[in-house]
C-alpha cells in the first residue's frame, strides 16, 4: 500500500511542478488582465507533503491530504465532487447546502424554508463530475425536478451555489456574471410586528423604522384578527381548529383542513362588521406610520375573489403598496378581475416555479407586481429573466425571502442587475443571531439601515459560513453538519422527458 502511495506522492509532486509552471508563465505574459494575474497568485500552490501521513491506513491518507488542498486551475477544468448540507433552526428548518470542487473552492446554496432538503440531495448524482461553471447547462438537466413552491427548493439550491462557485473561480461578484449592477444598495421591506395593544404596537413600530431604519413595511391583513369578535366572518365556526383559530397555513397531515383548502372553495365571507375592524386594524398602522413609507400586505385568509375585492376597496383609502396573494397565483383570470376592481396594486408569485408560468400573469397584467421567491422560482437567472420579461410589460419586482443569508444575498446580487425591483423582503428582522451565520468575505455590513450593500468586489456571493455559530443554531431534529452524503452519490435513473 505504501509503495501505491509513494507512486501517487510523485505523480502528484511532477503534475504540481508542471501546472505550477504554467500558472507562472500566464502571471508572467503581458497579456493577463490585472483580474486574473492577482487570482493566480492569490491561489498559488505549495506541496502537498503527502510523506508525513505515511503511518495512516490508505482511505485516511488521501482524506487528509485532500481536504483542504486548493488546487486553482483554469476555471475550465473545475469539476463538481460532493454536495453536503447543513440544516439549520432558521424558519422552522432551513438546510444550506455546500457544493465541493477539485480545485478546494466550494459554492453555497439554500434550499427554500421548511422544504425537505432531499430536494438537493437527489440532484447529486446529477451534477457530480460536471464543471459547475456551466451553470445553464446544469440548471437545463435538472429542472425538471422542480415544481411550485418549496418543490423547486433542490433545484434553487443547486443553481445559487453554481453562481457562487462561478463567482469564486472568476474572482467576480455574482451580480456581475449577471450581466452588471443597476444600484450599490438594495432596499428591504421588513413585516410589521403585532402587539397586544396599539400603544405596544407604536413602540416596535418607532424601533423598525427610527432604530433599525427600515424605509417599507408590511403587515398583515388577516381575519384571524377577528378571532373572538362576533358576527365577522361567515361560516366561519365550521373551519376553526381546535384553537378556535382560522388558520391558513394548515396542518400538513390534513390535506381537507381550512389551511389546506383554496380560496373559491371555503365560502368564508367578510361581514360589513368584520371589513370596519379590519380597516381599523389598518388604520391604526397608518396613522402611526404616516404616508412616507410604503405599508404592504399579505395573509388575509382563505376566502374568494369576491370577498378581496370588498376587502380591498375597504383598504383603498390607506394607499396600500399591495395586496399579496389574494387567490392561489394559479388562478390569473381571478387575479385579472381582483387587479381591476380595486385600485391597491396586487402582486403573487412567491410559490411560481419558472418563467412559463409567470407568463400568463404578466402578458395578461394579472398583477401589477411579480414577487418571485428566488429559493422557488429557479434561482439568480432565471428569476433575473422573470423580472425582464415583467419589465417589457411595464410590471415591477418584489422578492419574497424568508431563509438564511445565503438566499438572501443571492437575491441581493439578482436585484442588484435588475432594473425594475421595488424591494426584498428581510424575514428575520428580529432574530439576533441570524446575520452571524456568514461573514461578508468584504468584510462589510450585510444590512445597514434598512437596505443591503451590493457587495462590490466580494467573489460570488459573497460571503462564508460561520460555522461555530452555526452549531449553535441547527435543527434539533437533524445536527449531523456538513458530514459526507455518499448514499446520493449514484445516478439510479434515466432522466430524458422524451422518447
């Protein structure tokens, strides 16, 4: 064994003498741009000394003497070869996983909250091998294995950590690999707290806005604020859960519960009583927000078009900066008859999977604002070309985020090189935690006052994991961090959607 070994150490030791030569002749040619002669010597290679681990069993060997060689070569000789994951405690279980190449570079990606991070793992066998550069071409294979909502969770993953990795081999920002920059800073909306009282509410409304400096809030609109207020809603006792509440995300187990039921099909409606105590609700917000900031809305509950038309035209008079998933975004003639009954803009897409299904919402102007969820819609460009395609229509983006801070850059770089975005929503406003999980490789803020710095010159991303703080916050249900999935590495089908 030893004698394989030794073979192995000098092989290596004459291919390292040789690439290090041809790593030095293109520092040396004139012709190298500045970019990539400091990327060359920054990630210029020493010896491996595989001799000093002579007295370990082979597998161990090889594992210690490759983990953390960085061997940067050309770009184009990049090639995938693991995918690991960590599940962290951010919305109820948020996974990050972490693509490993040849060269010790290693891109990040997240799959989408509360989504089963074996979404990511069955593509493994997929892309093990493939240059990750090529990140179209990956992302046309695996994309039939997305679908709406947290379905897509896999294939948004895999596509994030390509950029980042691309990003990191070229030495250039994502935003960049995008096609350019349109802001340095990106404007972020953050959820309006609840409080058991107005005066409570003023208080961590003051603090959103003059401590934490937030420009766009939202808040929610939701009957479940008519919880215990008589002759509100309709048939309303029928759907109650065992709390007595009108819950509209539903138990995952009862696939006939209220959450779990769509709009036209609960016969839920409003009373004149319950509109004047949510209009109330709204006001409230208003009057201690003023006209300066924009107040979105979203979670109202699981009633039919006709019942948001009524709730809307009672809201009009707020100004509103829209109404959020109002019916099931599958539903575009509904949204078209919504959009133009009420003056408030509308906008859905957080659950829509690619751009085809985008389509007919914006050609029909359905909505007046698409709000792509970057961990669903397919990722940096595919949601990218989401947002042109809405801006040939004359409709703007939002985006919807509510994960860790890898999708969050990854939406800060989309929004960073697309022209029409309004705002990103910041999920995690209040959880202290939660930007300690990275450290901005540029070592600035990754949000400031109400808005993100695009960063600059950061590779990728733009950032790396904080793994102590990690361990400090993962799953209780799944601790196992980062360790080897080999079970996923062996392709078991044939793939081609045609004959």
């Amino acid at each position: 064994m030893k004698s394989t070994l030794t073979d192995i150490i000098s092989k290596s030791k004459k291919e390292e003498r040789e690439y290090t030569a041809t790593r030095q002749a293109e520092i040396n040619d004139p012709k190298t741009g500045n970019d990539r002669r400091n990327f060359l010597k920054k990630t210029a290679l020493g010896g491996m000394a595989l001799s000093s681990f002579m007295g370990y069993s082979f597998e161990d060997e090889m594992a210690a003497t490759t983990s953390k060689v960085s061997r940067m070569s050309a770009p184009s000789e990049l090639k995938i070869t693991d995918m690991r994951y960590a599940l962290t405690g951010v919305m109820g279980g948020t996974a990050i996983i972490r693509i490993d190449t040849n060269q010790g570079i290693h891109g990040l990606g997240e799959v989408r909250d509360a989504a089963d991070v074996k979404y990511a793992l069955m593509l493994k066998s997929r892309i093990l091998g493939k240059n990750p550069c090529n990140v179209e071409k990956i992302f046309k294979s695996i994309k039939q294995f997305g679908g709406p909502a947290r379905q897509a969770g896999g294939v948004c993953a895999v596509e994030m950590a390509l950029w980042d990795l691309c990003g990191k081999a070229y030495n250039v920002p994502a935003w960049q690999l995008l096609g350019g920059r349109y802001r340095d800073q990106i404007r972020l909306y953050a959820d309006t707290p609840e409080a058991s009282s107005p005066e409570e509410q003023k208080k961590l409304i003051e603090f959103r806005v003059k401590e934490q400096g937030y420009t766009w809030l939202k808040m929610d609109v939701s009957i479940g604020e008519l919880k215990g207020i008589p002759n509100t809603v309709v048939n309303g006792k029928f759907w109650e859960d065992s709390r007595g509440n009108l819950n509209q995300w539903g138990d995952s187990r009862n696939y006939m519960s209220y959450g779990n039921t769509m709009h036209p099909f609960t016969q839920i409606q409003i009373t004149e009583k319950g509109l004047e105590e949510l209009a109330q609700v709204v006001e409230n917000v208003r009057d201690m927000v003023g006209y300066e900031i924009p107040i979105s809305t979203d979670h109202y509950g699981h009633f039919d078009l006709n019942n948001n038309i009524r709730l809307a035209k009672a809201l009009d008079k707020y100004r509103l900066a829209w109404f959020e998933d109002m019916v099931p975004w599958q539903y575009t003639e509904q949204w078209k008859t919504i959009t133009t009954a009420i003056e408030t803009p509308t906008t859905t897409g957080e659950d829509i999977y690619l751009l085809k299904d985008f389509k007919p919402l914006i050609e029909q102007r359905a909505v007046d604002i698409i709000h792509p969820d970057l961990a669903s819609s397919g990722g940096l460009l595919e949601t990218k070309r989401i947002a042109d395609y809405a801006e040939e229509y004359g409709v703007a983006m939002a985006m919807h985020q509510a994960g860790t801070p890898v999708s969050f850059m990854a939406n800060v770089h989309c929004a960073a090189a697309t022209e029409n975005f309004l705002a990103l929503e910041h999920h995690s406003v209040d959880l202290p935690w939660w930007e300690d999980l990275v450290t901005m490789t540029d070592g600035g803020k990754m949000i400031d006052k109400g808005f993100s710095p695009v960063p600059l010159t950061s590779p990728g991303l733009g950032i790396e994991l904080n793994e102590e703080v990690m361990k400090k916050h993962m799953d209780p249900r799944d601790k196992s961090f980062f360790k080897p999935t080999e079970q996923w590495n062996e392709l078991r089908s044939h793939d081609r959607t045609y004959s």
